[in-house]
C-alpha cells in the first residue's frame, strides 16, 4: 500500500471524528486556543514539548475511545453489560487524560501569565 493511500485514510478518520463526535471538536478547539497561547506567551522548546504531547495524549486517546465505542455498537449493538463497561472505561481513560491535560496547561501558562502581567 503506498504511503499516500494510508495518510489518506488517517486524515479520513480525522475529518470522521470531528464530524460526528463532539467531544473531538472540543478537544480540538482547545488545543488550537492553547497553541495560539504558546506562541503569543514564547513557550521554549521544553514547554513546547511538554504541552504537544499532551494534546497529543488527549487527541489519541479520543480517537481510540471513539474507534471502540463504533466497534462496541457494531459488535453488540443492543448495549449488555460488557459492552457498556467497554465503552465506560475508554470514556474514563478520556476523562483522565483531559483532567491532567487542563493541570498541565494550568502549570505551563499561568507563570507565564504572571510574568506577562
């Protein structure tokens, strides 16, 4: 398979993801508004690096929990209760991921912004 044809069909995904999923869009948003921030604030390369991996972090695990929740629904589309305790630990994972995201951030800009200010 040539490379062209696999970037194609992550970019897919992508394009997939933020169409139907919510959570994706505002992940997104955020991380858009944060990387504006960093630019606007002069991160260094270490805080740079600290803040891609985590929206890296947050944005693949997203992927991941919608990948399984459309497998789940696939597989087991009436919901029983190993589906749904799939579905609610990739749910968490997320959830976990964005509540350390939003402490990272809080550690990375607001020095910054008290030093700006």
């Amino acid at each position: 398979m040539k490379i062209t044809k696999s970037f194609s069909f992550a970019f897919e995904g992508l394009k997939t993801a933020f169409r139907q999923e919510t959570n994706f869009k505002v992940h997104t948003v955020i991380a858009l508004i944060a990387i504006v921030m960093a630019v606007f604030l002069q991160f260094n390369h270490l805080e740079w690096s600290i803040l891609l991996l985590t929206i890296a972090l947050v944005v693949i695990l997203e992927l991941i929990n919608t990948s399984l929740e459309a497998i789940v629904n696939l597989v087991e589309p009436d919901t029983k209760e190993q589906a749904k305790i799939a579905k609610d630990v990739s749910a968490a994972a997320v959830m976990i991921a964005a509540v350390v995201s939003i402490i990272v951030g809080l550690l990375l800009f607001i020095p910054k912004i008290v030093l700006y200010y």
